[in-house]
C-alpha cells in the first residue's frame, strides 16, 4: 500500500512539475483522461525505481560535492534523476520528457521535490515500521526506572 502511495506522491510532483515549469511535458498526447493518468503512474513508477536503484550511487559517488556545497549538490543529483527519467521514459515510449538540464530538470526537481515534501508531511510513507517490544521489556533500558523487568506478566 505504501509503494502505490509513493507512486501516487511522485505523480502528483511529476504532474505539478510539469504545469510549472516551461519545458517538461507529462502525457500532454494522451487523449482521454484515463491514459492521461496511466501515463502519469507509469512515469512515477519510473521515477521511483530510478530514485530507489540509481539515486543512492549518485549521492556515494558525488559525496565530496555534497559535503563541499553543503548539501546543495543534492539538487544537481534531482535534476539528473528527472533526466534520466525522461529518457527512460523516451526508451520505453512513455510521454514525459525535459527539453533541457539547465534551468529545465534543475526547477523540475526543485518543484519535485517541494512538492513531495509537502504531500509527505500528510501522508506516512516512511517504511520505518518497529516491531512492538517484547512482553515485559521496555525500551528505556535496564536500571532505569520503568527499564526492563524480570517478569513475564
């Protein structure tokens, strides 16, 4: 259920992208409503996997320009994320494309990423989902008061 969120959440970001920003296009030749947003879905899963698979790399590789620009080369890495994307997207004849990097993917992922954010802060798509603590045991640690106890009742 969280993955169909993520993908709903990157949708919306792809489709307020491209509303915005001049130069990205997202099922503008879909002629009914219905491909119109099979189109976006399949975009934002696109954009997903690309986050998930590709995106770690790119932020291992590009540690010492992150650390040098304090965090703001994570904007280069969105926009060649939303690049990629788009050319996927042109592989596998999916209509979504960025005419251009610079400024077109750069505000794109600008507006993606704002826009994520956002929807995230209503929505829980955190998979940190903690397992409850066994009976008896409490988390705050032995000798504490309230900590862990003997007793299996």
């Amino acid at each position: 259920m969280r993955t169909l969120l993520k993908i709903a959440i990157n949708g919306l970001a792809l489709w307020a992208a491209a509303a915005l920003v001049e130069g990205i296009t997202l099922a503008d030749g879909a002629s009914t409503t219905t491909s119109k947003v099979l189109t976006i879905a399949v975009v934002a899963a696109v954009f997903g996997l690309v986050n998930a698979v590709v995106r770690p790399v790119a932020k291992f590789f590009g540690f010492p320009f992150l650390i040098v620009t304090l965090g703001l080369f994570i904007f280069v890495i969105n926009a060649a994320m939303l690049a990629l994307t788009s050319w996927l997207a042109g592989v596998f004849g999916l209509d979504f494309h960025v005419d251009q990097f610079w400024p077109t993917a750069v505000l794109g992922a600008l507006v993606v990423t704002f826009v994520s954010w956002v929807l995230g802060l209503f929505f829980d798509t955190d998979d940190d989902t903690r397992r409850p603590a066994p009976r008896g045991y409490d988390r705050r640690g032995p000798g504490r008061p309230g900590g862990p106890t003997m007793s299996r009742y």
